[in-house]
C-alpha cells in the first residue's frame, strides 16, 4: 500500500517516530532544514514546513541564529497524540479485517 499523503506529513511522521523512539532525544538539537533536506533527499521547503506543523504544535522550540530543539514532554505527547490516532481511525480497520479474515486474538498473540 503506497503512502498518498502529502511529503511533508510523511517526513513529519519520521520525524516524530524519531523523538518517541529517542533518536531526537527532549532538548537535543534537531538536524539543520537543509541537512535533513539532504538526508531525505527532499526539497528544503518541504523539510521547513514539516518542522512549522511541529512548531505550531509546541514541540520544537525555535532558537534563531542556534536552531530548533525538542522540548520537554514532546516525546511524550506526540506518544499520546499517536496512541488516540491509532485507537480511533487505524485499530477499528485492522480489527475489521481480521473479523474478515476470521483472526482471532488468540491466534495474533500465537505469532508474537
């Protein structure tokens, strides 16, 4: 299944997996809009705008002349935000399916 989402949320998502995981650890230093340009090979504008929605959303704090850091708690909300997107649009497809395919719990917990 291809992603059809605009480049700028599909690097936002990347992004945010890299704070939740620790890769971009709270109050460490995000890599420079033209370095992860470079690194994604995609168009600086792109990178800027996906590092706005963060922005916007009070996860980066924005340090002029230095750069742009994760702040405190970020990992943790963006965890919350993506739990209740889960649960609430992606969880009741994938349990359909099942219910479609006839799998049952028991047997996802089995090939864990």
């Amino acid at each position: 299944m291809s992603d059809i989402r605009p480049v700028y949320l599909r690097l936002r998502d990347e992004i945010a997996a890299a704070i939740i995981d620790g890769r971009y650890p709270e109050g460490d230093m995000l890599p420079s809009v033209r370095a992860l340009a470079a690194e994604q090979g995609a168009n600086p504008l792109t990178v800027a705008k996906a590092y706005q929605q963060f922005q916007s959303d009070g996860l980066i704090q924005v340090q002029r002349g230095v750069g742009m850091f994760v702040r405190p708690g970020a990992a943790e909300q963006l965890r919350a935000a993506e739990r209740t997107a889960f649960l609430d649009h992606e969880w009741p497809q994938i349990r359909a399916r099942m219910d479609r395919l006839g799998i049952g719990s028991a047997e996802l917990f089995d090939r864990a």
